[in-house]
C-alpha cells in the first residue's frame, strides 16, 4: 500500500427503461430483419428517382408491353411507361398515404382518447360509447361507400383512412392514461398546482409515446393495405399518379394478369413484403415497449 | 341465458339505428335530386307528377322527418330502384345474397377449421421448427390482402395450372352443383386465408395461456394422457376467446368477398356493390351499404350468443 492508484470510476451499467426495451428488441429476430428490410424497401423508393434510368410517366410507345429486359429492368406498360420507375414512384406514393393516415388516426384518437382517460366521468362516457359504435361499423363497407361519394385523390383518400383507424388510438390512449393518472407524480403535480392542461400535456400524455409507436407500427401496415384496396377498385389513388394498389388493379384483365406479369407482380411483392416487415416490427415494438400486453 | 339473450338483443337495436342513421346521413351527399331514387328510370314524370310524388315521399319536409319516413320504407323493403336498369333495389339484393353467403359460409367454415387446427399444433410443438413455419406463415397471411391472395391464386391456381376455371358461378349450359362448387372452391379457400393466418396465431397464443395453468398440471400430474389434457382440459378453456376473434372477423371476410367477387366474376352481393360504386348508382349502393351493416351487426349478436352459451361463466352476468 505504498502509491495509491488512482481509482478508476468504474463504468455502471444503469438499466434503464429504454436500454431494457432495446435488447428485447433486439432479441425479436423476427423484429429486426423487418426493419432492415423496411429500411432498404425505404431507400429504394426515396431514392428510385435517382436509381431508374426513365421517369415514371415518361411514354414511350414503341417499347409497349415489352417485359423485362438490359433497359427496362421490370419491363414496360401498356404504354411503354418503364414498370420499374413507376413501381417505385408508387411506393412513395403507397408508404407517404400510409404513413400520413395513420397520423391523422394519431391525432384523432390521442385528443379523444386523452380527454376521454384524464377526464373521466361523462367526458369519457361520451367519448367512448362513441368509440364503440365507429369500432363495430363495418369499416370496409363504409370506407368504400365514403370513398365513393367524395371521389378520389391521394388528400381525400388520407383523410378517410385517417378517420376510420382513430377509434383504436383512442382506446390505447384512455387504457393508459386512466392508469397513468394515479400515479404519484400526477398527484405531486396537481400538489404543485399545476393545472389540467399542463398536467394532461407535459406529464400525462409522454407517458403513452410508447403504446402510440406500436400503434403506428401496425397502423401503418394497415393503412397501406387498405390504401392498396382501395387505388385497387379505383377509389382511392387515380392514375397517371401510380400507387401499389392501382398498379395491380390493370391485372383485373384477365390477359394482362396471365400474359404480362411483370406489370402487376413487382408491386404485388413490395405490398406484401413492406406490410409483412411492418407487422413483424410492430410486434416486436410491443414486445419490447410493452412487455405485459398479450399479442 | 333468456335474459342474457334479450339484453343483448336489445342492445344492437340503438345501432341499428345509428347506422341506418349514418347511411342516411351520407345518403345527403350524395349528388343528385333524391327523389330520383324513387322513380324507375325509364318513366319520364312532368314537374306536377314529380311535386306530388315528392310531397307523398315526404322529401319536402326537415331532414329529421325525412330520416323517419326514410326508415319506414326502408324497414318495409322499399329502398328505390337502382339507377342503372330500373330494377327495385330489394329485389337484386335478394338475388345476389344466396352466391354471396355460399362464398362466405365455405370460405368461414374452411378458415375456422384450418386456423384452430394449425394454432393447436403450433402451440403443441411450441418453439420449434415447425412452430416457426407456421407462425411465419400466418404473418403472410394477414400482410397479403384478400385481392392481392386472389391475383396471385387466380394467376397460379386457374391460369398456370388450370386446376380451377378463371372465374365465373358456373359454366352456361352446365350449372349443376358440380359446376358450381367447381366454381367456388379457389375463390373461397383464398378468402379463408385471412381467418386462418388471424385464428392460428390467436389460438396458439390462448392455448399457450392455459398449458402453463394449475389445473393442467394437475390433470398431467394424475396420469391423464397428454392428448386428453390437450383435448379436454386446455382447449375447453383455450377456445372461448376464440370465438370472438371468429365473430369480430367477419367483417373483414366480407372485405374479402367484394374484392373477391370482383376478381372471380362471382355474382353475389360484392360485385353487385362495386357495381353500383362504379356507375355511382347510389340507391343500389345505399342499399348494400344496408344490408352488409345489418349482416355485420348479425353475426357480433351470434358471437355474444354464443360466448354465453359455451361459457357457462358469463350466464348471469
């Protein structure tokens, strides 16, 4: 005991919430190869413009229905457009109404389901009888039905995505909020005197980012199927502007479904495999972010 | 259970409602003199035909009145004539309801089936390859919608392999029931994909709730078989949730079958509805939009019914 080393501080590892929520990510293979393969899936389409040698509405109409070749690597339409500019300028199309949709279901659903779970009482009793019947209306019927009426068109098609996938947001966010608001911080705020908006904003509603990041996960995967179904049946996003969906609705003619597959299928492939990463990604969010919940 | 059955009766009826109100309520935005609905399209009436016709509607009155007489009608059958051929609305949807519920009734029988099948075995082989495959598969499942399943089932299934028509209830001249199962079977085991990727996965996930309970070691520890505790004691049990998930799903299969009915030419009441969204014909599509609400609403009463009846828990409750 002569020189005394200096003790180094030794590095503590601190398990925090989010370092925890991290490695059960992580363990989730499944949750994993869905974000790498979303992420390339995003790259391509944010970047086709720079990766495709033609634009996607540039026609061209003596290489018609060519199929793939050295030039066009997904081969051509039925008026020479090249299918591989277009399937990736409908992907951006296809992920931008899913991604924005869900959104509009965000905002909806958190102020609802906000006022719904801090309030209580008849603001909630309100609130959620409503909740319940736009949950057991058939949504399909009414989508396809709204979407009729009030025509197509990448705007109206988000807003009515938008405003049939609110209802779920607002469940999760009473859920929360309705256990949230026991706690002893809400009750050390209200001590503080703090009032009802500062409480609900800055220290009831951080608390449900993370049931809203799985909501999105899985939103989204369905957002850009129903999108797809309805672009699909020409309701939803109207050409000359591609989607995923419009692109496949030219294979309800029979010829082109059987005669000239690389028109359709590309963009059949990218719905199912962006859908499918986004599904395996949202389950593993929600593993991780909410360990109790049970699938 | 007749109490149960009653309030739950009782409690779809303010839906129904709320629903026939919301169809009215879109039915206003819709562009055109409603009064068109009501008059066969090859009748030509004169301004005073079309001012009686319209007071003996009650379309002169508030919208509230007009909602009233709107569901009286409604309720007696009368829900106008499709804009298209002239053809009173209740009729076609009478013609186009028995394809419809053939499809769909396959299509459900199939999936539940299949989906509690697979769910049993992948939660008894838990966490092995077999689980893996299968629990991969159900996430195929519910990331492939039901047009995109019936492109690519059309394409391989009708097209290449030619094991099935492309299309079509029944071949003309043919039309026995040969024909039109023929006819049926690709379209309604592509609808019941959807059910048996969600029904798997749900039934995997409520058996593997129960294996771990007491009871269940219990009955293992006293030397009943493994295929009777599996069969007796967990699926009991494992199964009640299940039904749920049966009855919450079946507006998604009718989402199914419009778009498959479309893609197969089956004549039912899916194609019938795109039909009449096609050539914006909004009576028909009123019509529909009816009609499937009421079937939607239907099948969740059968769901509560049921659940009662296999649960002998929630009797009294």
């Amino acid at each position: 005991m002569t020189a005394t080393t200096p003790v180094k501080p030794e590095k503590v590892r601190v398990k925090t919430p989010g370092s925890m929520a991290l490695k059960r990510f992580l363990r989730h293979r499944l949750a994993v190869v869905g974000l790498i393969l979303l992420g390339i899936i995003v790259l391509l389409v944010v970047f086709g413009p720079l990766i495709a040698r033609f634009g996607p509405d540039e026609i061209d109409l003596l290489n018609r229905n060519q199929p793939p070749s050295g030039a066009h690597w997904l081969g051509t339409d039925p008026t020479g457009r090249d299918i591989f500019a277009r399937t990736l300028s409908a992907g951006r199309v296809s992920l931008m109404v899913g991604l924005f949709s869900t959104l509009v279901s965000v905002v909806v659903g958190t102020t609802l389901g906000a006022l719904a779970g801090y309030f209580g009482g008849w603001v909630d009793n309100v609130i959620m009888r409503f909740v319940d019947v736009v949950m057991t209306f058939p949504s399909i019927v009414v989508l396809l039905t709204l979407a009729a009426i009030v025509g197509p068109g990448i705007d109206k098609t988000i807003i009515i995505i938008g405003l049939l996938g609110w209802p779920l947001a607002a469940r999760l966010v009473r859920a929360k909020l309705l256990s949230v608001r026991e706690l002893d911080f809400i009750s050390a705020a209200t001590a503080l005197g703090a009032n009802d908006r500062r409480i609900l904003l800055k220290h009831a509603l951080p608390n449900v980012v993370d049931v809203l990041v799985v909501f999105v996960s899985l939103g989204v995967a369905s957002a850009i199927l129903t999108e797809a179904g309805l672009s699909f049946l020409g309701l939803g996003v109207q050409p000359p502007q591609a989607s995923w969906g419009n692109l496949l609705s030219s294979a309800r003619e029979i010829n082109i479904l059987e005669a000239y597959v690389w028109q359709w299928m590309p963009a059949g492939l990218l719905i199912i495999l962006t859908v499918l990463a986004t599904n395996f990604l949202g389950d593993g969010l929600r593993d991780a972010l909410d360990p109790k919940a049970k699938q | 259970m007749g109490l149960y059955t009653l309030r739950r009766l009782l409690i779809s009826i303010p839906l129904l409602l709320v629903i026939s109100a919301v169809v009215f309520t879109l039915l206003q935005f819709t562009p055109g003199d409603p009064l068109d609905a009501y008059i066969p399209p090859d009748q030509v009436l004169s301004a005073e035909q079309r001012q009686i016709l319209k007071t003996d509607l009650g379309l002169d009155q508030s919208k509230p009145v007009q909602y009233f007489k709107w569901l009286g009608r409604a309720v007696q059958g009368d829900l106008g004539y499709r804009i298209k051929n002239g053809q009173p609305v209740i009729e076609e949807l009478g013609r186009r309801l028995p394809p419809t519920l053939l499809l769909m009734g396959l299509g459900m029988t199939v999936g539940v089936t299949l989906g509690i099948f697979f769910g049993i075995v992948a939660a008894v082989k838990r966490y092995t390859l077999l689980d893996n495959t299968l629990t991969f598969l159900a996430f195929l499942g519910i990331s492939t919608p039901a047009f995109l399943a019936g492109l690519l089932g059309m394409y391989v299934f009708a097209l290449k392999l030619g094991w099935f028509p492309a299309g079509g209830y029944q071949t003309p001249g043919d039309g026995g029931v040969m024909d039109i199962l023929r006819h049926l079977i690709l379209p309604a085991m592509i609808l019941s994909v959807t059910y048996i990727a969600i029904l798997m996965r749900y039934t995997r996930s409520s058996i593997l709730e129960v294996l771990f309970q007491d009871f269940v070691r219990t009955a293992s520890a006293k030397g009943v078989p493994s295929y009777r505790v599996i069969s007796k004691h967990v699926l009991r049990n494992a199964l009640i949730p299940v039904v749920t998930v049966i009855g919450a799903n079946v507006a998604n299969l009718i989402g199914g079958a419009v778009f498959l009915e479309s893609i197969f030419s089956w004549p039912g009441t899916g194609q019938l509805y795109l039909d009449a969204i096609d050539s914006r014909d909004y009576p028909m599509i009123m019509g529909t939009t009816l009609m499937l609400a009421i079937i939607i609403l239907l099948a969740n009463l059968i769901t509560d019914l049921m659940y009662g009846l296999i649960d002998p828990r929630i009797r009294y409750s």
